[in-house]
C-alpha cells in the first residue's frame, strides 16, 4: 500500500501480510516498494520458525513486487506454491483487502483523534494491527492471535493511541531536576515488553515499561465548571452564522462535487496567512534546543460553507488541546459583546439619523501577535520534508491564546484611532472628537460602526482599512446570524433561518386534523430530551427573543 506521506524514519509504503486461516495481520513499513521481497521473505522465515507451522501457499496481487527470482527462489526452494489475482481484479484476493481497509481506517482514525503528525503513520498503523489481532472476527469466538499462539495474549492496559503521559527519567543526576518527561504513547515497543513512546529531544523514541496517562489524572472540583463550559460551548456555536453542511476534513473537500471551491477557499486563507507573516519555517533538526520538548501541534482544516451570502471558507486550525498552561500560552480570557449594546448603537443611529456600516475582519486572529513560542506541524496542502515544523508568529486559530491576542490588538489599534473601550461592555467602543462622535460593537471578527457624520464614518473606516483587512457592507443586512432590514423609521432584527432550524428539530410544530391522538396510549413512551439537547433548544429560544 502506498505511497503514503513520508514518515519520520522515510518509511513511504506499507506491507500488509494475512494468515487465511486465522486472519492474523503483520505490518511492514518500507522505504521502498522494491523492498517487499525481501520483507516478505525474512517475515515467513520467522513466521515458520516461532509457530512451527509450515507455509503451503502465498496468494499476492500480481505485480513486480511479489514476481521476481529473489521470491520465487525462496518459494520454490521451501515447496511454497505461488498463487496470484488476475490484475485489477481485486476480488480474488479480497480477504486481504478487506483487511487493508480496515488497517487503513483505524489507522487513519488514530492519527487524526490524537492530532499527532502524519509521520508517525507506521506506528498506527503497528498499533492497529496489534488491536486486530486481539479482536474476534469469526464464528469461533478465537481471535486470531489466539488461533496461532493456542493461548491467550497477555493483556496490558489497553492504551489509547497518542496519548500523553509522563515517563520516569532515569537520567536525572540533581536533586531538583525534573524526575519525569512528557512522552505520547505510540503503541507496544516492537522488539521488548513495554511501550514505545515518541519525545520530541536528542532521542525522539522511547521504550519505557509503565507510565502515568495524563487522561486519569483529574481535578474533580473542575468536573461542574468544565460541564457547564462545555454546554455554553455547544449553545453559541449553532447560532452566530447560519451555515450548511460542509466536509469534516481535506480529503472529504477534494473529492467533493464543490471541491474547486474549496480549493480556492484553501487558497485564500494560506495566502492570507502568507501576507500576514504567520509563521517561519524551522528545520527541526537544526532547532532541537529552541522547540519545546512537550509539544508540537497538529493542524487540521475546518470548512464552512455560509449562506447570505454564499460563501465558502477554509480556517486553518491548530489542536490546542496539546497547550500546556505556562509553556505556550498563559492567559486565555476575551470578552463577548451583547446583544443589548448592539441594539444601543442601531438604536442611537435611528434616533441620531446616523448611518450604520456593518464589517467582517477577515482573518481576523492572524492580524494579532501571540504572547508564547508555538510550534506546528505544516497543514495539509503544504509541502515539506517531515522533519520541517512551523513557528507561529500570529495567534492561529485553535490555539487557546488566540481570542485574547486578537482582543488585546484590537484594543491597541481602536486606541490609536481614538475610540474608547466601553466599561459595562468591553467589546463596545465609543469616540468622542471635535469633529463627531462615533460607537463601535465587534463580535470577534463581525462589527458595526456608527458615526455622527458621512465624513467620520468614511474617515473612520479608511483608518480601520489601514490596520485590518475589512470587508464592509453598507447595505447592513446580516450581523452574526441576524437578518437586519432597514425601515424607514428604524431597523427589523429577524432570525428565519434560526427559526425555521429550530422548528425542524422540534416535532411539536406538527399539525393535525384532530385535536386527539390517531393511537391513544395513556403510557409514555417518550424517554424525555438529553440535557445537552433541552440546553441546545433552550440557546436557540435566547438567541432569537434577545437578537430579535
């Protein structure tokens, strides 16, 4: 299988190897394909050797790899008959290949839930054969280590694949230097009982016997407070712009029927962050004592596709989750406006005859300079050799600092221009001059902007213009989800798209002919409404009676 990315080992190919009869699986990273042959062969040595059961028949695809002397001495030499598929007829060998997909897929899985770097590929996929292994698949209830071994695995705790955890350093000769290191678990170690884990120093892997995971150690007076984190989470995300269904990942986009879109939207933003300066470029191998030993952060990309207008974003993110408080970043905190002080601004042009502009930042974190070194691997769609990493020089979306950098520069630069930050709202601003006054709401990268004249509302936004990358729109007829039309005595706040969203998640809107039930049951058989569901629908209702 292959060519896949290259590793950090330059492993580009995989060799998978099946048992018919037991369906055990071994995986062989290569650096090459032409190495195959000679894998192969040294794995049916040492498969025969350790089992004592004697290989009758090879069945492979049917290319150069698998048909060359090299092999077929060694099979004639061992009595080994030779079998393989018709090519491009797949079916023949579909065991196999069916196991292929599902090494693949549980590889692919780990790689992208643990968020470490596509490098270490050969080490999921080490670890997804290990879990096949231990796995049934057949009617016998053995699984297929079990067939082979005739016993039982020894059974260790089950480990989830990249996680962090702490490792005791033997190497420690002071008193007070640190007794542990941070490791990220990538499976059994091959060749010794234990676990191998990748650090990021003078010796990138690892074989240790135990460790501490970081996943069971927990405060549990945190357990309340990151609960209800998390539901307002969940409660502001579904409503600040409305969107429609968009790919989860960079595979799913391009091979999407809207794939050139996408790939423009991908365009744009690593232009964008290209213009900004985001990061340098590190060779990782050259810089060892400048990137931190913890971490380096995995990327992925978000898609969105907005409705009103149509509009298709690539955001490239980073899995801040891996941050360590203290070592790249510190603070976290920047305020949200309200919906009382935006009505306030509408309200005061309405009253004042002012005309009212509304923006969208674009790229809005990646204007702000982040306060700690971080480091990430390059995105998808960037090529470079694996031992290259990113520094960040910009706050970049994902990373647990990135609000508050955008925050604090969007301050320095309102301050410049003359505007003052509201005390009772610390994301509204006003400004008083002898040439007008003029208020200022902002929602992370969404605003309005008010001025008591034509002449400082256009001077404004030149000098906005100068520090950000603005899209203006003085139609006014969209801010954070809400529809906004004007009227001649003021301005409607609507939200249909909300309303019509939360109706379709609702069954209590259907109608009927009869004000009684077609099948009458006096038992319920309603199990009542997730909390985070009830909480979800609770949101909506908020957001539409204050935004309205």
């Amino acid at each position: 299988m292959g060519p896949l990315p290259s590793s950090l080992d330059l492993k580009k190919y995989v060799l998978i190897v099946q048992d018919h009869f037991s369906r055990l699986v071994v995986v062989i990273p290569l650096e090459d394909k032409a190495d195959a042959k000679h894998q192969l062969r040294l794995w049916m040595i040492k498969f025969m050797n350790v089992t004592g059961i004697k290989i009758k028949c090879l069945r492979t695809a049917n290319c150069s790899e698998f048909k060359n002397f090299i092999l077929s001495s060694f099979l004639n030499e061992h009595g080994i008959i030779h079998e393989t598929s018709i090519p491009y007829e797949h079916h023949q060998n579909g065991k196999v290949e069916r196991t292929n997909r599902s090494i693949l897929e549980m590889a692919r899985t780990m790689l992208i839930e643990s968020c470490l770097p596509k490098g270490l590929w050969p080490y999921a996929f080490r670890h997804a054969a290990w879990i096949f292994n231990r796995t049934l698949h057949s009617d016998d209830m053995l699984t297929p280590y079990e067939l082979i071994a005739k016993k039982q695995p020894p059974f260790p705790p089950l480990r989830v694949f990249g996680a962090r955890g702490y490792i005791n350093d033997q190497l420690f000769r002071k008193n007070l230097s640190e007794r542990a290191i941070v490791g990220y678990h990538l499976g059994e170690a091959p060749d010794s009982k234990g676990w191998l884990f990748w650090l990021l120093e003078e010796h990138p892997f690892l074989g240790v016997l135990s460790f501490v995971d970081t996943r069971n150690i927990f405060d549990d007076s945190m357990i309340k407070k990151v609960e209800e984190q998390d539901h307002m989470i969940n409660l502001a995300n579904i409503v600040y712009d409305p969107v429609t269904a968009a790919p989860i990942n960079y595979h799913e986009a391009l091979k999407s029927e809207e794939a050139d879109d996408w790939r423009t939207a991908i365009k744009e933003e690593l232009g964008s962050m290209d213009e900004q300066k985001v990061f340098e470029i590190l060779d990782i191998r050259a810089s060892l004592m400048e990137v931190p030993r913890e971490s380096i952060l995995s990327t992925k990309w978000v898609f969105t596709k907005k409705l009103k207008p149509l509009r298709f974003k690539a955001r490239l993110v980073a899995c801040g989750f891996r941050q360590i408080e203290g070592i790249n970043f510190e603070e976290t905190f920047a305020p949200t406006p309200t919906f009382t002080s935006l009505g306030l601004l509408f309200s005061l042009a309405v009253d004042k005859g002012w005309r009212v502009r509304t923006f969208d930042v674009k790229v809005a974190f990646l204007n702000s300079p982040i306060d700690k070194p971080v480091y990430v691997w390059p995105p998808q769609g960037m090529i470079f050799p694996a031992h290259y990493v990113l520094k960040l020089r910009k706050a970049l979306y994902g990373t647990k600092q990135a609000a508050r950098c955008w925050w604090l520069h969007l301050q320095f630069i309102l301050r410049d221009i003359g505007f003052i930050v509201n005390q009772e709202d610390t994301s509204t601003y006003h400004l008083d001059s002898a040439v007008g006054q003029a208020m200022l709401w902002i929602h992370v990268d969404d605003g309005a902007l008010t001025a008591s004249s034509k002449e400082l509302l256009e001077s404004l936004s030149l000098k906005l213009d100068e520090a950000l990358q603005i899209k203006w729109d003085e139609n006014v007829n969209n801010l954070v989800g809400i529809s906004i039309t004007p009227l001649i005595d003021g301005f409607k706040f609507h939200q249909p798209d909300l309303i019509n969203k939360l109706l379709d998640i609702d069954d209590s809107n259907i109608t009927a002919r009869s004000p009684l039930p077609v099948k009458c049951s006096l038992e319920s058989q309603s199990h009542g409404v997730m909390d985070k569901e009830y909480l979800r629908r609770i949101g909506m209702l908020l957001y539409i009676a204050q935004g309205s």
